[in-house]
C-alpha cells in the first residue's frame, strides 16, 4: 500500500481517480488545485503524486516544480488530454517520472502506478545499498595519538605513495585490517577497488577460485565463468588476510602473480596480466613458519617488501581512554542514545587491564558496558571490574615473587612480570608461552629482546 496524492481540477475524474486507486489498496488524497496540493505535500508524506497537466491557479509542471523542492525522492505522473512528443519531453525535463493520456482506462492507470512505484522502491534501495557500501569501504580512523601510533600514521602516509608491497604484522585484534585500508585510501589508487580475501576461511580448492576464477566448466559446479579477486582488483588493492593460513599447493602460484603480475584461471590456460598491489597480514611470525617448513621462504621475501609491526594495545595503554570515548560516540549516534561517560576508576580499570584481545576486545567490553550498565549516564568500576581479569601467576621462583603486589603498579611492570612469570612456568618455552598469553610469537620475542637489552630478564635466559 502507497499514499498517493491526487490533484484534478476536475471532480468527477478526480474522484473517480481516487476510488479506483483506493481499491487497489492504496491510501489516496485528493487535492482541486496546485495549491491545495503543496499544502498536503507539506503537511505529510507521499509516495507519489498524479496531478493533471492543465489546471487554473497552478499548471501541472509549476506543481511539479514546487513538489520536487518539498520532496525531491517523491516521483511524480502527469496526466494531460493534449499528449505530444513535447508534452513528454517538458515533463521529463521538469522531472517527472511519466505521464499518461487521458482519457485512460482504469486498468492502464493501476499498472502504471505500480510501474511508478517499484522504480521509486528500486531507487531507494539501490541508494542505501550504495551508502552502505560506501560505509564498508571507508577507511575508518586510527584512533590515538600516542608516541606509538603517531609513528605507525606516519609510516603509512609513506607507505601509501608507492605501490609496493607491504606485509602488516600484529596479535589478533590490533587493527590490521584498518591498516590496510589506510594504506589503500593514502595511495594514487585510492579510487579503484580495494578487496579482500580471508586465506585462513577458505579451502585450498575454493581459494584458489576466489583469488584466480575459474572457467565454465573447469571443475564439477563451475557452471559460468568466474572472475577471481586479483581480476576485479586490477588497478586497485588486494588484502590477502591471515597470509600464513594460505595453504602450500597456492604459494608458488601467488609468488608468480607478485613477481610477474599475471595468472591463469582455474581450468584456462590463458594468462591475465593485471595491476594489483597486494598488502598481506599476518597474526603469525612467517620467519618461524619457513623455518618450519610450513611457509615458502621466497614468497616471504616477496611479500615482506615492506613490513609493519603493529603493536599490541598494551604497549599503547595512553590510547585507551581515546578508544574508549570513539566507541561510546559511535554507539550513541548508532542507537541514538546519550553519551555515556565513563568515571575515573573505570578508565583506570581499563588502562590497567593488558588487553589480550587488543582493540577488539577493547571494543566489545566498552559494548558490553554500554548495554548491562544500569546507569543511563556513566560507566562504572563496579560493572566492568569483573569482566576484567589479571592473569594469575605463580608466587614461586624469583620472576613470580616480584609479581605477588599487582594492584597498583604500572601497566608496563605488571605486563612483564605476567610475561616472565608465565615464561618461565612453561621453562622457557617461547611457542608455548606466545600461547598461553594469547600474543603473537614475534611479538613475545620482541619484547624479551626489549626487556633483556634493559638487563631485567637474563636471570631466566630469556
């Protein structure tokens, strides 16, 4: 059902007009002349106006002139007695989406208002699929202005003006993805597609199609040719995220495409010559993956043109309160709801907290909050403390004694006295450590390079 808007200067066909539409289950207005038109168009919302072309006080084009100024999405008909090629002309121009002969036949009306309307239907959602796309693809904001991130920021506005390839290594949860398209939206192809592909969601077989297609034909259920990713990213961006899930029987055939820019689909022996730039990412540490054999070392080497490391949300403690107040303003203007402010002892829980989960568990704790705190104006201590759990450690051995008292202490000390502790519960194990604290492996070693340069871990050999 539509609310359609009827102006006739004549009664009788305006309401016989009205009744016909009527018992097509349409809500129907009817007005005598252009100005009582306006009137209603102002006054409330129609899906679609019919109005008579020749009418005293106001024409049929001034009408549609003036409704397009109230509602410029609403589409309009014309009706007129004297039609011509002109007649059709001046209202297309004007901006109507067509118009029709009188007299007509109830029938030949009734179809042309559906016409009318499932366009109007069609337009409205092909316009919020675009916004919606337009949504996705949107780079989103690197949010901190820290030591640390200004210095990540930096490096991508250097890394953007190239083409190269660039591998963007970090925990899960550190924001690598936005990254990338940061990457992408800094760059001269920031107006070509940026894709992107999940290697660790797909099958070798499924993944090799989705990044190179495949012919009609090439294997059982390929029933149309297919375009891979690297095809319809020509000219502009692909993410292959999780790099190191991609399996051995497709590395040789991703380390030609970055080395000579060319393919062949599945089941074609046609080559395609594309321009792509590929940034890769990686929770792993592809140097221990090649040296396990699991990884190809010339494909690493190709990728890791340049490489970023993205460090972990504990290693920013000081973006914490930044993060935290960007997910309130994005919730609130989301669900059109106030601001919620988080109190002092709150924010402290959170920059305390070593944040396993990086800015994606930041994020959904600040969620979470939003959505069982009891006060409507503030987040407190009381309601997140228990989603907040510290690791526990051990309070035997030299590491462990010195992390008996964590309350209190700094964020740096109390994430090295977890990560020495839990290192030395496991002997020294660093794959095994890496897992149980749920970072990277490089990262780990990163940081016990760090603290033994500092001279604060050699006691266990790290």
């Amino acid at each position: 059902m539509a609310r359609i808007l009827v102006c006739d200067d004549q009664e009788m066909m305006r309401d016989s007009l009205a009744a016909n539409l009527a018992r097509a289950d349409h809500e129907v207005t009817a007005a005598g002349d252009g100005p009582q038109a306006l009137a209603r168009l102002a006054a409330g919302r129609f899906d679609l106006l019919i109005t008579d072309l020749k009418m005293p006080k106001m024409t049929g084009l001034e009408l549609l002139a003036e409704a397009k100024k109230i509602r410029p999405d609403m589409p309009v008909v014309l009706m007129t007695a004297f039609a011509s090629v002109q007649t059709a002309v001046d209202a297309m121009k004007a901006g109507a989406y067509d118009y029709i002969q009188k007299p007509f036949e109830g029938d030949e009306i009734k179809m042309l208002v559906e016409r009318t309307l499932e366009h109007s239907r069609l337009k409205q959602e092909n316009a919020v699929l675009k916004s919606a796309v337009a949504d996705l693809n949107a780079p989103k904001p690197l949010i901190g202005d820290g030591e640390v991130m200004t210095a990540v920021k930096k490096k991508i506005e250097l890394v953007g003006k190239s083409s190269v390839t660039v591998l963007i290594r970090g925990e899960s949860g550190t924001g690598k993805e936005v990254v990338a398209r940061a990457i992408h939206a800094a760059s001269e192809r920031r107006d070509k597609p940026m894709l992107a592909v999940n290697c660790a969601a797909l099958s070798e077989h499924l993944l090799e199609s989705e990044l190179f297609g495949h012919e009609k034909g090439a294997f059982t259920g390929a029933d149309k040719l297919r375009r891979g990713r690297f095809e319809l990213a020509d000219g502009g961006t692909l993410l292959l995220d999780e790099i190191s899930e991609i399996p051995p029987g497709l590395q040789a055939k991703l380390l030609r495409v970055l080395q000579e820019s060319c393919f062949e689909r599945v089941g074609s022996s046609t080559t395609q010559v594309v321009d792509v730039r590929v940034i890769a990412t990686s929770n792993r540490d592809l140097e221990d993956e090649v040296a396990e054999g699991r990884f190809r070392e010339d494909l690493f080497y190709r990728l890791n043109v340049v490489p970023m490391d993205l460090p972990s949300l504990s290693e920013r403690a000081e973006d914490v309160p930044t993060l935290v107040r960007h997910f309130l303003h994005r919730i609130a203007k989301r669900d059109n709801s106030a601001f919620r402010h988080v109190e002092p002892d709150a924010m402290r829980l959170l920059q305390q907290y070593p944040w396993p989960g990086n800015v994606r568990e930041l994020q959904n704790i600040v969620e979470r909050a939003v959505v069982l705190e009891p006060d409507p104006a503030v987040i407190r201590a009381v309601t997140i403390s228990p989603w907040l759990r510290m690791p526990t450690v051990s309070a035997s051995g030299p590491v462990s004694a010195a992390s008996a008292e964590l309350a209190g202490q700094p964020l740096a000390d109390i994430e090295r006295h977890v990560i020495l502790s839990t290192l030395e519960r496991f002997k020294g194990h660093r794959v095994k450590t890496a897992t149980s604290l749920g970072i990277g492996l490089r990262t780990l070693g990163m940081k016990l390079k760090k603290w033994k340069d500092e001279g604060v871990c050699e006691e266990i050999g790290a």
